[in-house]
C-alpha cells in the first residue's frame, strides 16, 4: 500500500507542477499592458520552477511565444531569464526558441515594411 500511495503523490505533484505552470503563464500573458506587479512575480516563479521542470515551463511558454505573432514582453523576458538561469538545461530549446524569434523579427519588419508604403487607389 505504501507504494501506491507514493505514486499517487507523484501524479498529484505532477498534475500540481502543471496547473501552477499553466496559471502562471496565463497571469504573465493575460493583459497586453506591462503591470509589473503581477508578471514580474509570475515571470520569477517559472524562472525557478525551471530549475526542476524545464521542460514544463518551457513548453507552456512557447504555446504563447508562436511565428508571426507579436509576444508578450515577458514571454520573451521569462524566456530569457530560463537560459540565463538554467543554462544547460535551456540547451535543447534554443533552436526551437532561436527559429521562433527569427520568424517574430521577420513578420515584424514586414508589417512595418507594408504600413510604410504608400496605398495606391489608382
């Protein structure tokens, strides 16, 4: 019985470590405006949770860090806080993270690109 309970706990540590993953992203991310108070503390809890649950942060960060879509500041600044703080363990992500960032600076310059030319009605 005693190893039952002992999976038991792991699996409700797991579902846990997920949920409060999963809430902090969705606190960081929810308003466009910068409010400190509330998403620096988020951005700072999944910065330590990155030390034993990379690969959870990590993954919930780039379901809202995506090509062709403008981030959120502190998705990139949480992002960068991951590879300054766990830099072995940020490794695997870097090309994923890398390719996305190339593809938000291109769209980027396109739609500044387009909105600087002028409509023509002729």
């Amino acid at each position: 019985m005693g190893a039952m309970s002992g999976l038991d706990d792991a699996v409700a540590a797991k579902a846990c470590t997920g949920r409060l993953v999963a809430m902090a992203v969705e606190e960081m991310t929810k308003q466009a405006d910068l409010v400190r108070e509330v998403q620096e503390p988020c951005s700072a809890v999944l910065v330590a949770m990155g030390g034993w649950h990379i690969d959870r942060v990590t993954d919930a960060l780039m379901l809202k860090f995506q090509p062709s879509h403008v981030p959120h500041v502190f998705t990139v600044s949480t992002l960068d806080g991951l590879a300054r703080a766990h830099p072995t363990e940020s490794l695997p992500y870097l090309k994923q993270v890398l390719e996305t960032m190339v593809a938000n600076i291109r769209y980027s310059v396109t739609c500044l690109y387009l909105r600087a030319q002028p409509i023509s009605l002729a």
